[in-house]
C-alpha cells in the first residue's frame, strides 16, 4: 500500500485473525496497486483505449463505488486522476512540475466519461490511453473496511487498524472508554497532533499537504490534485479529518474535502452528514 500498515489485537485468541488480516491487505494491495504489474488496475490502465477488462467482483464494485462517490463530491475526489498524478510524480523520484501544455493534454482525459463500467459482464474499459485509474484516495479506507469486516466475523471485539495514520478503530478500548485517537499536527514530527476525538466502531481518516510533497523554486506541492486545475489543490486547509462507520467514505470525503478548501467543504460535510475536523492555514481547528 505504499505505507506503513499496524493492527493492533489485544487477546492472545486473535493471534490467526492477525494473519488473516494481513492477507487480506496483501490480496487488496494485489489486486488495486497501480505500481504492481499484476494487479487488475494496472491490467485496464494498460488496456485503455484497447480492450475491456474483465476483473474480480470485489474490484468490480469497487469502482463503481468510486465513479459514485465521485459524482457525489462533484468531482472533487476522481478517481481517473492517474494520468495528472504521473506527471507531477509527487512522492516519487520523477517529482517535477509540468507545463501547462503538458497538464492540459492530459486533464479531459480524467474526465468520468472516460471509464465504462458493465456490471452484468464487470467488465472495465477506458476510452483513451490517456485515462488512468488511480484509487489512492479511496485504497486506504477501503481496505480498513474490509479488514475491518474480516476482524469482526472473527470474533475480535478490540481493535486498531493504522494505514499510514488513516485508523478505523474496532470496539472500545473497555466498557468505560472509547478509543481516543490523535490527529497529526502538520507542524510537528509524526506522532505528535493538535487535536483528539473519541470514537468507537468507525474511521478517522485524514488529508493532508503535509503528507507527501515536493518542494520546488521555494513553493510546496501536495499530492492531492485539484480535478479541475490539474494542479496541486490550493487550498485554505491544512488537513481535513473525517470520521465515519465507513471507511471509504471516509477517504474519498477526506481527499474532496481537502480538495475543494473550508467553505465548500463544509457544504460536503453537511451534505455528508459525517464528523470532521478541519485545520486551516491559520491553524484553526473547526470540529463539524
Ligand atoms: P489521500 O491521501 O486519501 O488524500 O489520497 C491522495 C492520493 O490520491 C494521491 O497520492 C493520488 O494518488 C490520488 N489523488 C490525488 N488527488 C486526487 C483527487 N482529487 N481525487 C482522487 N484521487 C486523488
Ligand atoms: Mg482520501
């Protein structure tokens, strides 16, 4: 997953069912990864324009929850992004900035007409060889749902589940405590955070600048890209916490709202009708 991934059980009876988990995300990472040959996303990006692709249920539903929620944020979270994200290459040893000749080559091709999903064949095809899919902004939430799920037809009542600092929580912590779990300060070192929230049974999934960027000519690019732009998001947020019972949801809505800056977040949040913590580029926090 690009990541560090932790789960944390607290009965020595779970001890298979953290194995199980694991492989649950290594079958996640197998089949979504964009940077593995083998899986069934690099498998449709290298057929666009040429063939469908037939791919596994899981996958196949997937993406369509991808193409919906995209929809929902109004394009804010896309997931057909991949070919903007390879030009700027945020993250990556080939990080640099394109022109904007480069980005408008690519930009119509992000658009969601590009994908055709046929849920009776689950079949994918990409219209152009220029549109790529890439689920970065939803992988992580979505594989602490399933994981999640494996952990509970387990029986394990107690749980975390940390994918690069996105959490989904399992249980309480005990019968008097819910879980409390910290949102990362983006000035300080990984570990230290400005705020906490106390949950139990769901997802804190955080966007952030701070995550991933490069730094060029004095200015900082994020990995999160504005859909519309085909640049870096600017953005009045520093980060955009959401906690949800869904994991995905959590994600996406994590990444749009990061994407679309403090007002029309809000409106998205609410729309949403999930919890968030925001910080602003003033270091204001704002729980919603
Ligand atoms: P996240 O950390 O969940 O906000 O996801 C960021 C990752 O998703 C990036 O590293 C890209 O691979 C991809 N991505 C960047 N911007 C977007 C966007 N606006 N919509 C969907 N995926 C994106
Ligand atoms: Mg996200």
């Amino acid at each position: 997953m690009g990541t560090e991934c932790v789960i944390t059980l607290f009965s020595s009876s779970d001890a298979e069912a953290l194995s199980g988990a694991f492989e649950i995300l290594k079958d996640i990472d197998g089949r979504i990864s964009r940077t593995r040959e083998d899986s069934e996303i690099s498998r449709i990006n290298r057929m666009a324009g040429l063939e469908e692709v037939e791919v596994s249920e899981e996958t196949f539903s997937l993406l369509a929850r991808a193409v919906d929620l995209a929809y929902f944020t109004e394009g804010a979270f896309n997931p057909l992004l991949g070919g903007v994200v390879d030009l700027w290459g945020i993250g990556t040893e080939e990080a640099r900035v394109p022109s904007q000749e480069e980005i408008a080559a690519v930009l119509p091709y992000c658009s969601l007409d590009n994908i055709l999903l046929d849920e009776a064949r689950r079949t994918v095809f990409l219209k152009s060889d220029k549109t790529s899919i890439d689920l970065g902004a939803i992988g992580k939430g979505y594989a602490s749902d399933k994981v999640a799920e494996y952990l509970r037809s387990q029986g394990v009542e107690r749980g975390i589940i940390n994918l690069g600092g996105n959490v989904y929580v399992l249980g309480r912590k005990s019968a008097e405590e819910p879980w409390v779990v910290g949102l990362q300060n983006p000035e300080s070192g990984y570990g230290g955070y400005y705020a906490t929230v106390s949950v139990e049974d769901c997802a804190v999934i955080t966007s952030g600048s701070y995550e991933r960027f490069m730094t060029k000519d004095g200015m900082e690019y994020s990995h999160i890209m504005d859909p519309e732009t085909g640049s870096p998001a600017e953005t009045d947020l520093l980060s955009a916490s959401i906690i949800s019972e869904d994991g995905a949801f959590a994600d996406v809505l994590s990444t749009a709202v990061f994407v679309l800056g403090y007002d029309e977040g809000v409106s998205l949040i609410e729309k949403a009708s999930v919890e968030a913590v925001l910080l602003t580029d003033e270091m204001e926090m704002v729980r919603l």
